[in-house]
C-alpha cells in the first residue's frame, strides 16, 4: 500500500511538473521515485516547505453502552474500531480550512513550483496515510451492578482479555485508540491494627490507557483517575483508588494530549496545569494541545452540567476538548447520558452524538455510535496568540 501510494504522489509530481511549467525536467518514474519525491518535499529549491503545524487529523469518536459482559463490551469497541477505521479516522495534510485551501489553489495554479506544491498537497489528502485515532469511553471494559462485581470483573493489563482485544484491533486497523478500563491494585488495609503484619486490600484504578497504532501500550501515556465521583447511590471511592499524579502531556496524531477522566471535568486546575502551565512545570514548553475526558455521566449531572462543563474547559485552557461517554442503561440501576462531545479551542462545539430517552434507555443509534471530527491544530495556536492568557495568580 505505501508503495502504491508513492507511486500515485510520483505520478503526481510528474504530471504536475509538465503541466506547471517547472524550470527543470523531473527524473523519469521508477527506481528513483523516492528519492526524488523525498529530495523535493524536504530540500530547494521550492518556497513551500511541509509545516508539520498544517497537519489536520479527522478524528472519530465512539459510543458504546458496556456492561458487566467483558466479551460483548469488547465486541462493541472491536465494531467501532472497524468503523473508524473505514470512515476516515486519519492524518491529511490539510488542516487549513476550505477558503483558504481556495485562495492557495487560485494563487499557485499558474506559478510553477507553487502550484507543483498545491498538487502534492492535495495528493497527500487524497492518499491518506497512517495516523488513525480513535477515543473510547471511561469504563468500556465493563460496568458493574455493585461494587463486588466491579472488583471480580478486573483484571491486570498484561491478562486482560479486553486489553489484548484492543490492542490486536487496533494493530489489525493500524488505528492509535484511547481507552479506559478498570486495573487492580493492591494498597495497605487503612482497618489493620497498629503493630501487627502489614495487610493489603485490593482495589481498582479507573484508568485511561493509550494503545499504539501498532497495538503496544504507550505506558507513558497512562493515566489513572484523580478525582473519584460520589454523588447520590454512587461511591466510586469504595472500590477505586484515586490516582497519584497528572499525567505528562504526551504527543499523538492529534497533538499533545492531556489525559483526565470523566469526574475529573469539574475541577478546572488539572486542566490548566495540563494546558496552561506555568513556567516551573516539567511541560511548560510542551502543554496539552487536546485535553481528553472520557465519561460515563450519570443522566441527571449529564443534562444539567456535561456541554457547559466540557466548553468551560475548553475556553479556559484554549485547547480542544475530546469526551467520548458511555450511553443508555447498563443495568437496573444506572444508565449514562451519553451525547459523546469534542469541542474547539473558542468553545464551539464541534461534534455531538445521540443520547437517551426520558427511560435512560439510549436513543436510536446512540450506542455504537462513531463521529468524526477534523482536528485543527493551527487552531490552538491561533487561539493562545490572539487571547493570551496572562495569569497573575
């Protein structure tokens, strides 16, 4: 495939050359395609470089209702994944929007190598080469009726059955997908006696893994849950652990990605530190460029809080915001808004999936719903420069 498609920005590049005139004839095709085509997108004498910054990313997003079934939460994100996969979840190198991807075909149809550019330009949108993304919701190995279950149905990444699925999908699809799950820990028993033998008890961390697009673990990018929701009949607290530090921004086909997790979104301050950093931070030359929270909001906080919270985050820190969620019911007991959201760095909502009915029951297409959204990294900095957001405390 990658072949092919050198081929086809060869053929191109060579049809291109003729039609606009270049000073100097091009190699003919063959054995020296690659060089050439490397030589001409990285050295002179064309006034056009690759800006890395004008990289667009269509991002998908997914839906699903998990349950206490492992299998058939798997055979949900497995379906999803296939989706993205050939609904367009790629890298183009096009983030620049249409008018003035207009304005730049009408300036540089007639001007040699400008217009040379536009057409391999508008070849490597065409190819569409590697890079996919896909963000899964909190807890889409599987949500429990009690808290009991919850404890049972985990189990460690390396002998998950669930984890293993993802990570063959996503090598199968050469797809990078964000993904939360539930990870045991063992932590000292806070009711063992003084003075005797240390006790251990078992609880969970409510944990957001990122699983290379080759199905590796970027173990870098893990993050485990730091604010825990008890709110109402929920006590998250009574089997998860809270987590012990933010995660480092880390780099991704959508930019540098800043991981929190659904009850995380009402707290403003790991966001800014993520985002905003100030100059003592180890990341304050490299912050978050999207901040993800995938969720399972209850439906009642959901109505009331969920896009306000989601667009506060994102105009407060000028960066994208990616919330994958959980919808419909996944027991007797509890179902999740759903309304999957990304949201711009100037606070417009950019894509919105279904979500239930006044039953908690999820609307038509909502569960195993995927939306795609074009990730415009140019826009966070245009953003950041035009508002700059000068802290005094």
């Amino acid at each position: 495939m990658i072949t092919h498609h050198w081929f086809t920005l060869c053929t191109l590049i060579h049809d291109s050359w003729n039609l606009n005139q270049a000073p100097q004839s091009p190699p003919p095709l063959g054995t020296t395609h690659l060089h050439f085509v490397s030589s001409f997108l990285f050295s002179a004498p064309h006034p056009q470089r690759v800006d890395i910054r004008a990289i667009m990313v269509i991002a998908a997003v997914g839906q699903i209702c998990a349950t206490s079934s492992l299998t058939h939460n798997l055979e949900q994100c497995v379906r999803l994944i296939s989706k993205a996969s050939v609904g367009g979840a790629r890298v183009g190198l096009s983030s620049v929007p249409q008018e003035r991807q207009r304005q730049r075909q009408r300036e540089g149809e007639n001007e040699g190598w400008r217009g040379l550019w536009h057409s391999i330009h508008m070849s490597l949108v065409q190819i569409n080469p590697p890079g996919q993304v896909l963000f899964l919701p909190e807890a889409s190995d599987y949500i429990a009726s009690n808290s009991q279950e919850s404890l049972s149905l985990a189990r460690p990444e390396s002998e998950s059955p669930f984890v293993r699925g993802i990570q063959a999908a996503a090598k199968d699809h050469c797809i990078s997908i964000s993904v939360g799950i539930h990870a045991p820990v063992s932590i000292p028993d806070p009711s063992a006696s003084c003075g005797g033998p240390p006790e251990t008890v078992t609880k969970l961390f409510n944990r957001s893994l990122w699983i290379n697009s080759d199905g590796s673990i970027n173990r870098r990018a893990t993050y485990d849950k730091l604010h825990l929701f008890d709110y109402g009949s929920l006590r998250e607290s009574a089997t998860v652990q809270s987590g012990r530090r933010l995660t480092e921004p880390f780099s991704s086909p959508v930019g540098r990605i800043g991981s929190l997790i659904c009850f995380d979104l009402r707290f403003p301050e790991p966001s800014l530190a993520l985002a905003q950093p100030g100059p003592g931070s180890p990341w304050a030359s490299s912050p978050a460029e999207v901040l993800l929270y995938p969720s399972a909001f209850t439906v009642r906080t959901g109505a009331a809080h969920w896009e306000t919270l989601l667009r506060a985050r994102a105009i407060e820190t000028q960066s994208w915001v990616i919330a994958a969620a959980q919808v419909g019911r996944h027991n007797a007991t509890r179902s999740s808004y759903g309304h999957s959201m990304v949201v711009d760095p100037w606070g417009t909502v950019k894509l919105e999936l279904g979500g239930v009915d006044d039953e908690g029951e999820a609307v038509e297409d909502a569960a195993g719903a995927v939306g795609f959204v074009d990730i415009d990294l140019d826009e966070v900095v245009r953003v950041r420069e035009s508002m700059p957001l000068m802290r005094r405390m």
